[in-house]
C-alpha cells in the first residue's frame, strides 16, 4: 500500500510544471526498517515502484554517526561509498538519490523535495528568510546556503535536533536557500495539504508574477542566429538549439543591467542543465558583425570559466539554449525558463540572491552533479545520421512519410513538411510516439509559395537550432497527352516539381551557410527527390518528365554555386513506388491516370497497368522508401560527391 501510494504521490508532483522540470526532485517512503527513496536517472513524472531504491535505515543513521575527514572531495567520496553500501542487496544495480540522508533524518513516511519556482522565489531571494519567519513563525527549518551532501545533513541533522528539543516533534517544513522545499507527511494527505498552505501562504505575499505569455521577436533574425550559436557551441559534435521568449524574459533581455537578475545560477539544476552563467550579448545592426561579435563573446565566455555558455540571450530578441541532442536543449530551454520565473517572484522577497561563487563552484566539480549532468546529457548514438536536423517535404504520405521514417530510425530530427496540415500533425504525432518526444515537428507548408517555405525553414531552426539535409519531396503528376494537357495543370506540375525546389534549396542553403562559417569542416546536404522520369522522356506524361529534367539542371547548377560553402547538392531517381498513393490511389492514382489516358496500349483494366509497369522492372518490384532512404544515406555519407543525379529503379533505367 505504501509503495503504490509514494508512486500516485510522486507522479502527482512529478507531472505538475510548477513544481518538477527536468525530472528533478525526489521522494521517498518509509518504514521503520527501510527507506525507498527515488534513483537517480528517474524521473517523478513517470516512476514506477522498480525507480525507488531500498536503503537501510539503520546504516544511513550510522553514517550520521561517523566522522569523515580529509579534503571535501575525500569526504563526499567516502559518504557516497557508504550510501551505496546501505543500499540492500537487491538493489546494486540502483544509484539513490543524492539527498537519501535528507529524506532518512525526517521522521515522516512519505517526504517530497521539489524546487517550485513560487517557493524559491523566497530561498532565492535576499529577503527570503526574513519573509519565510513571517509566514511560518518557528514551526519550520531553514537551512542557509551550505554544501549538498553529507555537509547539508549534518546541519539538517543538528536544526532538527533543536527544533524538536523546541517543539517537541519533527519539522515536517525544511526550505534550503538556493535550493528548494522538503515536505514530510505521515499520509499523502498530509503532505498535500501542507504543501497547498505552504504555496497559499507565499502567493499572499505575491505582487509580481512572471509574465510568461510568448512575446513578439524578429523571427528571421532569430532564425539566422540559431545556427551559428549552434556551431560555436556544438565545436564539431552534435548539438541542437531551442529558442526561447516570453514577456518576462524580453524585458529582462532589454539590457545588460536589465539581465542582471537572471545573470547567475538560483540553484544546482540551473548548473547542472544551463551552467551557472547565462551569456548576454548585445545586439549589433549589421549581422555579419554581430556573428563575430557572438564569437567573441563565446571566446571570451571560455577563457574567463573554462566552458562553454548553454545560455545566450541576445539583447532584444531572445534565449538560445544549447543541448547535445533535442531532449537536452529542451530541458535547458525549460529549466532557464525557471529561472527567469524565480528571478521574477524573488522581485517580491527583495530581488535574486544568487549561489555564491564558491558554491557554484563546488557543485560544478562535484562528483554527484557531474554525474547527473553526465546522464542528462547523454544519448549519444552510432547509428548513421544521429542528431542531423532534417527536412522532409511531403512527408504526411507516401514516399516523404517513408523516408522521415528511415531518418528518424537511423537519429535524425525531422519536420515534417505537407500541405495537408491535419495530415502533417497526425504522423508528426504517431512518430513521436515511436521515437520519442521532439523527434519531430508537423510544419503546414504549400512548396511553390516563398512565405511558406520560407517559413518552414525557420520554424525548424528556432526548434531544433540548424538544418543539416533537406530533402525536397513534395511533387505532382498530372498525366496527359499534348491535346488532353491544359496551361493550368501544366504551370500548376511545374510550380510544384520545379519552383519548389529552387524555393527550398534557396532557404535551406542559406542556413547551411551560416553554420559553414562557424564549422568550416562541416558538410551539409540539399536532395532533391527526382524521378526515373528525370532520366528518361515519358509518353504522355511530359508535364511531370520535364519538370522532373528542370530539377536536374537546378541540382546540377546549385551543385556548382554552393560546393565552396560545403553544401552538396544531389537528386535521387526513384522508380516507381507502386505501392504508394501517387500510383495507387484508387481516385486519382496514376494507374487510374495512365488507365484513363490511353497511355498503356491494349490495357483493358487498371491491373493490366500495373503488370505493364511491373513487367519494366528488372528487380520485379516497386521502388519503396527503404530504397530512396538508403540513397539518401550514401549521399550524405558521400564526402566527395555533388551535382549528381542518382537512379534507384531496380535496373529500369541505367547510367550510360
């Protein structure tokens, strides 16, 4: 009963925003034998029972026994070698959760530690104390800034002691400066009602909330700085950058002097997920100067701290949060996002109190931070585009939804592209489910308008930081001989065959180019999703054929244009995938089309159309997206490639 109840209690708390970003926090229930407290590495949203880790409380209260001795990083070595020993012997593949000792001194079943931006308003600002006595009298601990681990609980351990001594009984109220709250209660309950009085009495004293409605920002200049922050800080490797603005955070972002209350770290998570100093940068006009100014910055940034910023804000426009991978810059876009809302409530307990540098310090070298921010961080993959931020057009069916489905299962992010947007935000939706949260994004997009293109590249730059392929897919057929053909249905071919991909390799490349500037080794890839019929004339079908020719003599021309900045331009020839609904559906199906047209000598039914086409076919099958897929992986792989028109037919069409 216990368990389940500490699993409703955790989730509870885990999956509410105002309390728990980024899976922090912990929990805990126990007994009078054993403590089950939260592992490391879980997450409160979703834990199960397996997530807890079984201590024994007998030798957790040993070590509170014990002096340790020796430099600071001496001691918390040899405190976290006895935590793991009081770990029971079921749970060794377990690592608990850093405050175990915390949650093993409060003499309360179920415990609750979470850092509410409302809450550490208070421990987080200069007159959070002093308001904290006004609220909750002597009936609740503080504990003023101090070291995490073993240092923390022994001053827990020694405040409880008086506090009982005082009172009489356990202090079920522990707020820690620069950190967050401990709840303790003998029933779940308890614990929620403590914690909606506790947050009732604080919002009283509340004049100034964040403003946390989106603001307008210059959204191609955004655009056109994601990727070269994205660069700078990536050096080399893999990254993604989340663009971040809301009201609060455009009005601190308005100065230097106006940033300064969000300039340092509130808490260990801001270190751990953001680093502790955020970069403000000013604005400069001319964009050339502000890329070398943000270069300076960033140099600058380094020398001074020995890292790299997560953090830079630009004046006037906005936050760009780094991340190794699209999880990590979410949650770094998430957890600067709290601080900005902290800054703003500490404004009412007399404005931020920041960690002091050496804390900052401490918990930057820490073995236990460094090994949350080592898992919080990772995800690495060797699978063979890992962390490419991709574009797919035409991707809600067919072939394009194939392909973004290959991508995605070899790492990549994809937008996914469509003019059906009900469609686009479906299997955007479906694919996310099978690989993960942000894996990709649904973009509505009509190929041959400029604004749409436009501003399908820089909707995917301001999620993701950059683009690293596009893959023009989107295409029309319309079948017909000379007599049967129309101007409107044959611009109508030709603005989506052929505009589009002029339209898409025009955007694409320009944010291709911008991280070529901060990455001169990097390569970046513009596919155009062509045809056989690119090769080859096609009877009664010349609107599609010479739309799909125009489209090599565009690759081949962008080929030579963007070579010097590390771009390469390609086309794939598929054959055709029959399977799919160009050709298969029943309505407007090219089977149906070529049936119609006449184009297939003595066909008498749609099937005797599919068997002529079968019959072409040397490999006796289709093209599928697997096969355009694994072209588009070569193609990418390819280092000394470019301009080419690659077929994938089965045979059908061979290079002379």
């Amino acid at each position: 009963m216990g368990m389940r109840e500490l699993v409703k209690l955790s989730n509870h708390y885990g999956s509410d925003p105002a309390f728990v970003l980024a899976g922090g926090g912990n929990t805990s229930y126990k007994d009078k034998k054993y403590l089950y407290v939260k592992g490391s590495g879980t997450t409160l949203a979703t834990i199960t029972q397996d997530g807890f880790v079984k201590m024994n409380r007998a030798k957790l209260s040993a070590m509170m026994e014990k002096e340790y001795t020796g430099t600071s990083a001496q001691r918390e070595a040899a405190v976290l070698a006895d935590m793991m020993a009081a770990r029971e012997p079921s749970e060794l593949h377990k690592r608990p959760s850093v405050e175990t000792l915390l949650h093993n001194l409060m003499n309360y079943t179920y415990i609750v530690h979470t850092h509410p931006a409302m809450i550490n308003g208070i421990t987080c600002g200069k007159q959070g104390k002093q308001t904290a006595d006004a609220l909750f009298g002597d009936d609740y601990i503080w504990i003023g800034i101090i070291e995490p681990g073993y240092v923390l609980a022994a001053k827990l351990k020694r405040e409880m002691e008086k506090f009982r001594a005082r009172k009489g009984y356990d202090a079920n109220l522990i707020l820690l400066q620069n950190h967050g709250v401990f709840i303790g209660g003998n029933t779940v309950k308890d614990v929620h009602d403590l914690t909606r009085t506790v947050v009732e009495k604080i919002r009283s004293r509340v004049q100034h909330e964040p403003d946390l409605k989106p603001a307008p920002f210059d959204k191609e200049r955004a655009a056109l700085i994601a990727p070269a922050v994205r660069m700078l800080l990536a050096k080399g490797g893999a990254g993604c950058v989340k663009f971040f603005l809301n009201r609060s955070l455009a009005a601190l972002a308005q100065s230097k002097a106006a940033f300064k209350p969000v300039s340092s770290a509130f808490s260990p998570d801001h270190i751990v997920y953001c680093k502790p100093y955020p970069l403000f940068v000013k604005a400069v006009e001319d964009l050339d100067k502000q890329y070398d100014l943000l270069a300076a910055e960033t140099a600058a940034y380094e020398q001074a701290h020995g890292f790299a910023p997560r953090v830079v804000v630009v004046q006037g426009l906005g936050a760009f949060c780094f991340g190794t991978n699209k999880k990590n810059a979410d949650v770094c876009a998430d957890v600067f996002g709290d601080a900005v809302k902290i800054a703003e409530y500490a404004q009412n307990f007399g404005g931020s109190l920041f960690m002091t540098k050496a804390m900052i310090d401490f918990i930057c070298n820490w073995e236990v931070e460094s090994y949350r921010s080592k898992v919080s961080m990772a995800g690495g993959s060797t699978k063979r585009i890992a962390e490419k931020i991709a574009i797919v057009t035409g991707s809600a069916q067919g072939f394009g939804l194939g392909i973004a489905r290959e991508m995605l299962a070899q790492g990549a992010y994809v937008t996914v592209a469509d003019l059906n947007d009900e469609l686009a935000r479906t299997r955007s939706a479906e694919l996310n489910e099978q690989f993960g949260k942000g894996a990709t994004m649904a973009v509505r997009v009509d190929v041959s308008s400029e604004e749409d293109v436009k501003a399908m590249v820089y909707d995917t730059v301001l999620a993701y930081g950059g683009l690293d392929v596009l893959v023009s897919n989107a295409g029309i057929a319309i079948a017909g001989g000379l007599e049967e053909m129309d101007l409107r249905r044959f611009d109508l071919v030709t603005k989506i065959n052929y505009h589009a991909f002029f339209l898409c390799a025009k955007y694409a490349s320009r944010i291709m180019k911008i991280q070529r500037r901060f990455a001169p080794d990097a390569l970046f890839d513009i596919i155009q999703v062509n045809s056989k019929s690119g090769l080859a004339g096609s009877n009664r079908n010349f609107a599609y054929a010479g739309s799909k020719f125009g489209g090599i003599g565009l690759v081949q021309s962008f080929a030579l244009e963007l070579c010097p900045y590390g771009i390469k331009v390609n086309a794939i020839c598929p054959g055709n995938y029959l399977d799919g609904p160009l050709w298969s559906d029943p309505v407007k199906g090219l089977f149906v089309q070529y049936f119609n047209a006449g184009k297939v000598p003595g066909a008498k039914s749609i099937e005797d159309v599919r068997a002529y086409y079968m019959a072409k076919v040397p490999m006796n099958r289709g093209c599928l997206p697997a096969d355009v897929a694994t072209a588009i992986f070569y193609l990418m792989e390819q280092q000394y490639e470019t301009g080419q028109a690659l077929p994938v037919t089965g045979g059908q069409i061979m290079l002379k």
